[in-house]
C-alpha cells in the first residue's frame, strides 16, 4: 500500500488527539511564526513520529512529497529576489530528498528522479531542475539557516522511520551534530565541553520555551519572551523573589523592556494548576524528542514516583489549609507539597510530570494521575516507588496496567517474626508469595522478598528490609535507582525561585523540574556528542548549565 487521503487523514487525525504534540507550531505558540525555521523542523518531528506507524507508510519519499509546506513561509530564508522558476517549497522538498539519501552530489539527485517521473508529480516538478540549478540554490539561494534545517529534517525523519521499522535509505547518525569538527579527545577538556554545551543549550532552548504561553494579546509592549526570562533569571539566583529579581533583571537583562515583578506574579497567577501542568508535560515531550533520537534514551523503562517537600511553612495557613498541609514525617510543622514521576536507571533523569499534593488526595490518585502523563510520553515498563506507596490497591493498579513494580513494605508483626527467624538461621535473603486482600473477597497477589542490609547499624531484626513486587526478584536491584530521584529533588531545588506567596499556582510554577530536566537533557547530548557514550554522572554541571541558560535568556 502508499500513502493516500485517507491514509493521511488518519495521521492528522491521530496528530490532532494528541494532548501533547500542536501541529503546525505556529499555530499553538506566539514564540513561532509561519517563517520559522525551528517550528518547521518541530512540525516534521512531529508528523513523522506518527506518520510511519501507519501501516501503508513504508517510505521516506513519500514523506517527503506528502508533507505540507504550503503553510511555510520561505522567504526571509531565500536570498533570491527576482523571479525564479522553482519554488522555495519544491527546492525545499529535493534537497531534503537529496539529504535522506545521503548523495553527496546533485548528479545522483537528477538521476534518481529521471528514472521515477511518479515521484516527480508527486513532488510537484514538471521538469526536473539541471545540476547547475541546484548546486547554486543550494549554495547561494539558501540561507545557511535552512541547509541547516534541511539537514536536521532529513536526519530526524530517518530515525522516525528506523525506530518503526520502515526501510531507510541510509543509517541516520544517533549523534547530534551542533558541531561539524570532530573532537579527538577522549577526555574533552572543559573548553570543548564548555563550548559544546553552550550550542546544546541554545539549541534546547529554543526548542523548550515555546511550550510556554501567557495568553497575552499579540500587540503587548513587553514580549511574552521577556517573561520567561525573567522566570528563568529567578531560577538561577539562589532566593531571589520576584520584586527584588524584577529589578536587577533590568539591568542584567540586554531587552529594552522588562517586566516589573507584581506583573509577572499576576500573569503566573491567572495560570491554573492544570494549565501550568500541561505546558510544563509539552515542553518535556520537546525535550524529549531532543534525546530520543539518541540510541542512549532507549534505555528508558523504569519510572519512580515519590513525593517531597517545600521548606516548613511557618506563617499563617488560614484559608490555605487544603494545601499547606504538614510534612511526610507526620511532625507539628505544615509544608507545600508536590508529587513527581521521573525517568531513572540508565535513562537520563527527566521529570516527565509533576503535581501538587492537596489534602484529602490519596496516593492512589496520586499515582494514577502521574501514570497516565508518564505512558503518553514515554514507554513504561516498571515503577519504583518509597514505602509511603506501601497499598495493596496502588499494587494492583500498577499490575492492572501490565506494570512491573518495586515497592519497600513496611513491617508488621508477621514481617518482623519472619525477619527475626531469618536472622536466627543467619539467611540474608528469603521470598515467600502473599495474598494482600482488597476488599470483597478479591487479592492482589505478590512477592515478598526479605534482603539483609550489608554494614546495618542494627543487631536485631532491623538489619532487614522487605519489598514486594510482581516481577523477578532480579529487579529488586533496580530500586536501588531510586535514590536518584531524592537526588534529583535537592538539585530541583537548586533551580526555584524564592517567594512568600501562599498561590498555590505561584508555588507550583517555581518548583523548577523544567531548569533540572533541561540541565540533564543538556548534559547527555553533550556526552554523546563529545564521547558517543553516556555515563550517568553528568560532565556538565549544574553550575555550568546556569551559566549558560543566562547567555540564552540575554543576561550573562
């Protein structure tokens, strides 16, 4: 089968559903226009990932001679400015054809379409353009900007089509190429890294913020840009509030206008929560469609839920008392809290989603809400989480929705009888399978497996520790994973911005995942780059990441 109208409708269809992906980007963000070239490139992303899951689209040509342009607008990027015989969007299509290939000269471009004048209609070309021709529009008439995105298009569509098993003409390169010139070291020194790092960064960025939107009428004084910067400069200035940052914004900032703090706190305030979680969940799929075209990403599977904690809150609560509501170590102090679900293992620690935990909300919401953002960005195969999700009802949630599971039990009678006769015996490790009971007669089925804790500063039988899962017992060390995520929340907070206000929006909105999940994203592009590898210890720190994201947002 070929691509047809129906077939296409089926993508687009499919395309529009998706809570997380806007086609075309201009249209979803003011931060694009119908000229820019990283919205087009974020278009073609985004068809392509779902273009090939369909079971009549088995070829990039087709992709090619099938994707709209017409909404493009080419011209900022032509420097031709008389009449010429070919179009813009029809030279765009044969270069990008041109690129998928791989050919390295215009001849076998020319070739290739002589013998295959079907293609030619469909790529709209009554004739086909002589070698001259191309090689001077390719290299006079195209801006270097757009050779650049032909280039990243091509590339991006190979692996679309790869990752779902349809036949490319060429291998793509995992490998994203921010720098032509080829680093011989294996160990970069910090200038190399540095300099890596600083194309990585601007290239995210560009790719991140636009997830972001105010609402703001187009003809505003201030640039809704300038507000996300302001956003980001609080991030990067330890207890820095919004007033105080305001205004030595306007001096760090090179913009001519910038907002003042009060104005920012409104327009993050009219945010909802919900609102603020979805643009948060789309600019991670950006994100994450950067590092999923890296054969390193495919090592993503294993999720941890886990809840922390802001500083105690020690003013009055009065009105506020559905969402200051006290701490995880049941003590007298009240504290905002937020729940997070975030790639660990080998993948690279991404916060895919986060929420703020209100009174009278059980973790089995909790878990479910976090689950259901997690399965729409990545593939879920097994969920660490800490003993508060110690619930037969949250286990078979999980094992309802073909989910492996980790999971500490807290200690019971039963628990600490069998752990003191382990100890007698002097055996380190025991399974036994337990019925939990769920109500009405129906159990959740799973495996308890006792592990003696190595250099335990108990004698007795607390030198144990029980988890139960559903899985091989050989996934129990995989929790050891989740000791990334308490990790990954003191750099979290690393990135927050400071403030005194009880909005419960306002709080959310500065519990900075997206800072962290740009700083590791960063960091294993860089690697990749640098290395081809990736280690799970960052090469670029936290520090430089700030650093750069200061250059990017126009204040270093």
């Amino acid at each position: 089968m070929v691509a047809s109208c129906d077939s296409q409708r089926s993508v687009f269809r499919r395309i529009a559903q998706q809570s997380y992906a806007e086609w075309p980007a201009y249209d979803s963000t003011p931060l694009y226009d119908r000229s820019s070239l990283a919205g087009l490139e974020e278009d073609i992303r985004t068809v392509a990932s779902t273009w090939f899951d369909h079971e009549d689209h088995h070829s990039v040509d087709e992709f090619v001679s099938h994707y709209p342009v017409a909404y493009v607008e080419f011209g900022q990027h032509d420097r031709y400015s008389g009449a010429t015989r070919y179009e813009m969007a029809q030279l765009f299509r044969l270069f990008l054809l041109k690129e998928l290939h791989g050919w390295t000269h215009e001849t076998a471009l020319l070739t290739y379409l002589t013998h295959r004048p079907e293609l030619c209609e469909q790529l709209g070309i009554e004739t086909v353009p002589d070698q001259s021709t191309l090689w001077r529009s390719w290299h006079n008439r195209f801006t270097a900007e757009l050779r650049e995105t032909v280039e990243a298009a091509a590339r991006t569509i190979l692996i679309k089509a790869q990752n779902a098993g349809v036949a490319v003409p060429r291998e793509p390169e995992r490998q994203l190429p921010f720098h032509s010139d080829e680093q011989e070291e294996s160990d970069p020194d910090n200038q190399a890294l540095l300099d890596e790092a600083a194309s990585v960064t601007d290239h995210i960025g560009h790719v991140v913020f636009p997830a972001f939107s105010l609402n703001r009428d187009d003809n505003c004084e201030i640039h809704e840009n300038a507000y996300w910067d302001l956003q980001t400069y609080l991030g990067l200035r330890e207890r820095l509030a919004a007033n105080e940052g305001a205004r030595s914004f306007v001096y760090e900032s090179t913009r001519d206008r910038t907002p003042l703090g009060h104005a920012h706190r409104e327009h993050i305030r009219d945010l909802s929560i919900e609102q603020i979680r979805e643009m948060y969940r789309r600019a991670v799929n950006r994100l994450l469609g950067e590092v999923a075209e890296t054969e390193e990403f495919f090592r993503a599977g294993i999720v941890a839920i886990d809840i922390t904690e802001s500083d105690p809150f020690t003013g009055d609560r009065t009105g506020h008392e559905d969402e200051i509501i006290g701490t995880k170590e049941k003590t007298d102090e009240y504290a905002y809290q937020w729940a997070t679900v975030q790639l660990v293992g080998n993948a690279v620690p991404i916060v895919l989603d986060a929420r703020p935990v209100r009174k009278g909300e059980t973790r089995k919401e909790i878990v479910e809400d976090l689950l259901n953002s997690a399965e729409k960005l990545v593939h879920v195969d097994n969920v660490l989480m800490d003993r508060e999700f110690d619930s037969q009802h949250i286990l078979e949630l999980l094992s309802q929705r073909g989910l492996s599971y980790v999971v500490p039990k807290r200690m019971q009678t039963s628990e600490k009888a069998q752990a003191k006769r382990l100890l007698q015996r002097g055996q380190d490790r025991y399974e036994t399978d337990r019925k939990l009971h769920l109500g009405k007669n129906e159990w959740h089925e799973t495996t308890l497996i006792y592990r003696r804790q190595e250099d335990s500063e108990h004698d007795d039988h607390r030198q144990y520790s029980v988890f139960m899962t559903n899985t091989s017992s050989a996934y129990l060390t995989e929790y050891g994973y989740r000791w990334e995520i308490e990790s990954g929340y003191r750099s979290i907070k690393q990135f927050m911005a400071a403030t005194t206000s009880k909005n419960f929006g306002l709080r959310f909105f500065y519990f900075a995942c997206l800072l962290y999940s740009i700083w590791r994203a960063v960091d294993l592009l860089v690697q990749v780059e640098l290395s081809g590898e990736y280690e799970h210890s960052p090469i670029v720190t936290a520090d430089n990441t700030l650093t750069l994201l200061k250059k990017e947002t126009g204040i270093g």
